[in-house]
C-alpha cells in the first residue's frame, strides 16, 4: 500500500515513520510520502487560504493549490486506483470497519485541512473520478486533519499482513467481535496487594476463554452499551445472556 498525505505541517506526520509503522516502511510493506502543500503555490506569501464567501470567522483553504497538489500526488488515477481521505469533525465516523475496507486499497492520499477546512469544490471535484471519504474520528474539532491521519494510518496499516508480528492480536482486537476488550494482566501474581485472577492461572482454557468474554460483555454492557445493541441476534448465546 502506497500512502500519500498533503498537509502545510509536513513535520506533524513524522511519527509515521517511527516504531511499528517505520518498520513496516523499512520492510517494503507499505510506502509513505508526505507532501508540503506550499510547494504548489506561487505567490511570495506561498497564501493556502482564503477568507470564506458568505462571511463568517475563519480562512477557507482555496481550491486552486490543492487541485494543484492533489493532481500531482494522485496522478492520472488510471494508473494505480487511489481513495482520497480527507478528516474533518462533519465527516462520517472512522471505524475498525472502514480501517478494514481500506486496507484493500492500494493507494491512499490523505489531504490534511486546516483553518475551517478546505474548499468543498475539491472534495466535489475529485469525488467525480476517485472514491472521497470525507472521515471523523470522533466529535471534536481539531486545529486540522494531521492527528486524524496518524490515527486511521496506524489503524489501518497494523492490519496489513506482515505488519503485526501475531496476527492473532488484529483478530482479537476490540470490535472485532464487536465487543469491547476484557482485561488484561501479566507478571507479577499480586501487585500493591491486588491478585491476578485465579482462573487466568488455572490452566482450564475453556474456563479462561468463558471468563474472559464474560468480562468483555459486563465491559460492554457498562461503557458501550451501544456497542451491545448493534450485535447481531445470533451473536450473544445463552452463556453471555446470563452475564
Ligand atoms: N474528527 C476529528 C477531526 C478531524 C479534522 C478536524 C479538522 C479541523 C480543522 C480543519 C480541518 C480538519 N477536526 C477534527
């Protein structure tokens, strides 16, 4: 997977080239190129924003540099299929599903807004020739779409094959069985006078397996109820109807 972000803080995706996904880089599993928006300006003030028809606060990204810098980055779309992917806070909701979907792309090119965003032309235009996901990742306004993308790269780039040294892990994640993960613990058997749970060191699988996904509803149940009523009928049996 090839991916492309075009932003005006080109320093903010740095992250992406650290840990797990800068391994994932370095092992050819995926490609990153981060772009600087200015670059395709040709004003001495390198100016990306505009104040907004209509009035109101703020500067509006002007549509001609990113028409710019989007047909240079994407390219004749003929060529190599890309999604275009632009954060917003009035975007529809970044999920593990759409993180799954997308990891059957082969290109993503991120546009990165800031101010109030960007010209809705350039979404309308290239929304013409290319899927455009306008995406939130939760409600609440940012000062632009640079954080959105660190978040849904690592969520869908973990997911490729390779990246992940135990796949199992991108399984069993949370939501993957549409629940919220139980608890976790690990060395030492008691901690400030608190015990693991006896059944996580009996050594009966089945009762561990039980245990763990009665911990998971009872999570559920508790912070993401609607979570539970989004399960499909067939998904809870008559053990998780007890909890
Ligand atoms: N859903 C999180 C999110 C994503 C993007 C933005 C944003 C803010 C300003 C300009 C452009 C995008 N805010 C919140």
């Amino acid at each position: 997977m090839r991916i492309d972000v075009v932003t005006i803080f080109p320093s903010y995706l740095a992250p992406l080239r650290e840990a797990l996904l800068g391994r994932a880089i370095d092992r050819g599993l995926i490609e990153v190129a981060v772009h600087d928006l200015r670059d395709w300006t040709h004003d001495v003030h390198q100016a990306v924003d505009d104040s907004p028809y209509g009035g109101g606060p703020g500067m509006v990204m002007k549509p001609q540099v990113w028409g710019e810098a989007l047909d240079s980055v994407i390219g004749p779309v003929i060529d190599s299929p890309a999604r275009l992917v632009v954060p917003t806070p009035a975007g529809r909701p970044f999920t593990q599903q759409l993180a799954h979907e997308w990891t059957s792309a082969e290109r993503l090119v991120f546009a990165c807004g800031r101010y109030e965003g960007i010209d809705q032309r350039v979404v309308d235009h290239y929304a013409q020739r290319m899927p455009v996901d306008e995406v939130s990742i939760g409600d609440y306004v940012l000062v632009g779409g640079e954080v959105a993308v660190l978040v849904m790269v690592e969520a869908v780039v973990r997911l490729l094959p390779g990246v992940l040294g135990n796949p199992r892990s991108a399984a069993e994640d949370s939501f993957s069985d549409g629940l919220l993960e139980g608890p976790a613990y690990t060395r030492p058997e008691v901690w400030r006078d608190l015990p693991v749970p006896p059944v996580l060191r009996s050594g009966d699988h089945a009762a561990v397996d039980r245990w763990r996904r009665d911990r998971a509803l009872e999570r559920t149940a508790r912070l993401r109820p609607d979570l539970l009523a989004a399960l499909p009928p067939d998904a809870l049996d008559e053990a998780d109807r007890a909890v």
